[in-house]
C-alpha cells in the first residue's frame, strides 16, 4: 500500500562539510567561549564521557581534556568534578571513562547484560568470594583492591586475584561503583551508598536508556555517521537502530560524506560560531578517538603509537595532534625532563602554523609548571630560527 504524503519521511537537511566540522567542534566545547564557572564538571557534563588511560605524558588524559577547552584549569577543579562525591562515576562506555552521576540510571541497560552474561571478560569468581567483597565494603566502607585483599595472583596485568575479579565483576554488575581515585588506583564503593539515591533506584528500559544515550551522543559529536554514534558509547548495531528513531536526532547529508548522518536540532538551528582554541590534544580526547571520523572531518590520520613499536613510530609515543582555527595542522609527541618541556618530535601542515604551535607549546608548558621549553626533532627543520624565536 502506498504511503500517504504524511507518512513519508521528510529530506535530510544538506550541509557542507566545513559546517559540519564546525559543528562537532562547538558540540565538543572547541569553538565558542566555554563556561569557564561550570569548569572541569561543565566539560563532563557536555561531553558525556572522558576516557581515562593509565599513560601519562605531559598529565594524564583526562586531565588534558578539560585543559584543552578552559586552558589553564587546576588538578585539584579536575579531580572534584571527576571524583568529588556524587558528581561522577566509572564505567564503561567508549572504554574506561569517567560519567556524569546523572547518567547512572542511564547504564542499566549495560548492567542488565554484564548479569546476564554472569561473567567479565572470561573470569570466573564463586559466589562466596563476590559476597565477601560486597560484605566487607559494607562494613569497612570505600577501599581500594588491595585493601579489599589484593589485586593480583602474580605481577601479570591479568593475572586477577579472586577478590580483583569478585570487585570489578560487582562494578560490571552495578553493585559496587568508583567515585574516586588514590594515587590511581580504583577506590570502590557500595552503589547504594555512594549513588544519590534519586538516581541509584531509576531502572529505565533498554529502550529507554539507549534513547537516551543515542540522542546525547548526537548532541556531544553535533552532527554523526551510523557509525560515529555506535563508537561514542560502544554500542551494538541492533540497539542503535532501535534507538534513533526515538532519539530526536534528525537526518542530514554531509557535502563529501559517504555514509548517512544525524544531528541533534538545536545544534542546526543556530549558526557555529565564536572564538577557537589553540591547543594540543589527548589522543583520547573525544574530538580524535574515533580514528575514522578523524580523517573524514579532519582529514588527518592519527594513531596512538604508544603500543607500537618505537623503530616503527611515525609521529611518536603520544603524539598529540595540534588544534587552531578549528583544524587539525601539526602533532607534537611531548615530554617532561624536570622543569623543561620537551617536543621530542614535531611536524605541521605548513609553516604559517609556527605561531599557533609555539603558543600551544608554551601555554602547555606554563599549565604543567615548566619554565623552559626544547624542540628536539622538526620535521622541517627550516621552521626552527622562527619557533626558538616565538619560544623565546
């Protein structure tokens, strides 16, 4: 039976691909004035998600996210909003990120299926020994997995000891909850002590909570492929296609974009505008860690050489991509000897972005207390009179 003109779906609205990358960067808090008073919590909230990594270069990556959009912001702001009781939590989402506490109930639908798996990750664990671990978190009150008996069998990461996998298997399950880091190890918690209690008894549906993330997803990416929403918060095929037609994400062609993309309405009703950032980037940051959206708005090609090899690195262990004028130009893979900030290895797109580069180096090295900064290998070494002038 033919659709009738009111049951057709409306045409995506068309947008080029430059106001489409500026779009992601204010909905990523990069263009536009941030609110300075919300700070490090304003970031989380609009982010919805900052992944943590155990590396640390210049800070550690979730600390380089809120420093990327405010400057200059403290550790001390950094760990209230991320760890300050009540306000944020772990889990899993895009990986290991640090969650706005509002969006406890919204995780239920991960839960719900760690449960019904009743494993993580291959490990076993009796009953007796989970219940232990929950017992003595009532008891004792937040602890860390040592302090709960152990973290390890042997000195193998994965080597868990009974009580590890016991607790993180509680985390998956919701039981158990982080709020805070000591010297950054996990600290766990009773979830019904350490949850605000509004939040800690909401149990929405599947359907409910993956509307729900889908939607803020859009909002945090500004405009997104299929693919771009399922990577935000790790999610499976089949529930992202349930869940968009009820997310309030409209459909939009992108000038250049092979795939179909969506976008959150309010986003398209105002024009992207304001002031950019310059500034160097997590490779965690949420603006670069989906590789191929990367490139497709970008157009740069950035990996995390971390893992790799060094006499098979190309731009360096954590190469940190450079940010101005709302594009990616250059990348920095930094270090700290004592009070000097080292650029071991630097390239850019072209040689007008030296001042943006020395800016970016220098703020850099004033956040984390260095008075001297070095370059030590320049892809273009005709650059260098010019940035050691700028340096200063």
């Amino acid at each position: 039976m033919a659709q009738t003109p009111a049951a057709l779906p409306s045409p995506a609205v068309r947008i080029t691909a430059d106001h489409a990358r500026r779009l992601a960067l204010r909905a990523q808090g990069l263009l536009g004035s941030p609110d300075r008073r919300a700070g490090a919590r304003g970031v989380l909230q609009q982010l919805g998600a900052v992944q943590l990594d155990t590396i640390s270069v210049l800070a550690r990556s979730h600390e380089l996210v809120p420093y990327a959009r405010l400057g200059a912001v403290g550790r001390r702001p950094v760990e209230q909003a991320y760890w300050g009781r009540g306000t944020a939590f772990e889990y899993w989402s895009h990986a290991a990120c640090v969650l706005p506490i509002e969006q406890w109930p919204l995780f239920a639908f991960r839960r719900r299926a760690y449960r019904d798996r009743g494993r993580v990750w291959g490990h076993r664990v009796s009953p007796e020994a989970y219940a232990a671990v929950v017992d003595q978190l009532r008891a004792e009150g937040p602890l860390t997995s040592t302090g709960l008996g152990g973290a390890k069998r042997t000195s193998e990461w994965w080597d868990w000891s009974d009580t590890k996998i016991a607790v993180e298997r509680a985390l998956a399950f919701g039981d158990v909850v982080v709020t805070e880091r000591r010297g950054w190890k996990r600290v766990y918690d009773l979830a019904e002590r350490a949850v605000p209690a509004g939040l800690f008894g909401r149990e929405p549906s599947d359907a409910e909570c993956l509307a729900e993330l889908v939607s803020r997803a859009g909002a945090a990416l500004g405009v997104a492929t299929r693919a771009d929403l399922l990577d935000y918060h790790r999610l499976k095929g089949a529930q992202l296609d349930a869940a968009l037609p009820e997310s309030g994400l409209v459909p939009v062609e992108v000038e250049g974009w092979a795939a179909p993309a969506w976008a959150d309405p309010a986003a398209l009703a105002a024009e992207p505008r304001g002031r950019h950032r310059t500034t160097l980037l997590s490779p965690f940051d949420s603006l670069v860690w989906d590789r191929p959206r990367t490139e497709r708005i970008f157009g740069m090609t950035h990996r995390l050489e971390a893992y790799t090899p060094k006499h098979k690195r190309v731009h360096g262990y954590f190469a940190m991509p450079l940010l101005t004028g709302g594009r990616l130009v250059g990348r920095v893979d930094p270090a700290r000897e004592g009070r000097t900030l080292v650029a071991r290895q630097v390239s850019l797109d072209a040689p007008k972005f030296v001042p943006a580069l020395a800016e970016a180096l220098r703020e850099a090295a004033d956040w984390v207390g260095c008075s001297d900064v070095r370059v030590e290998r320049l892809a273009d070494e005709s650059l260098r009179p010019e940035l050691e002038k700028l340096l200063g």
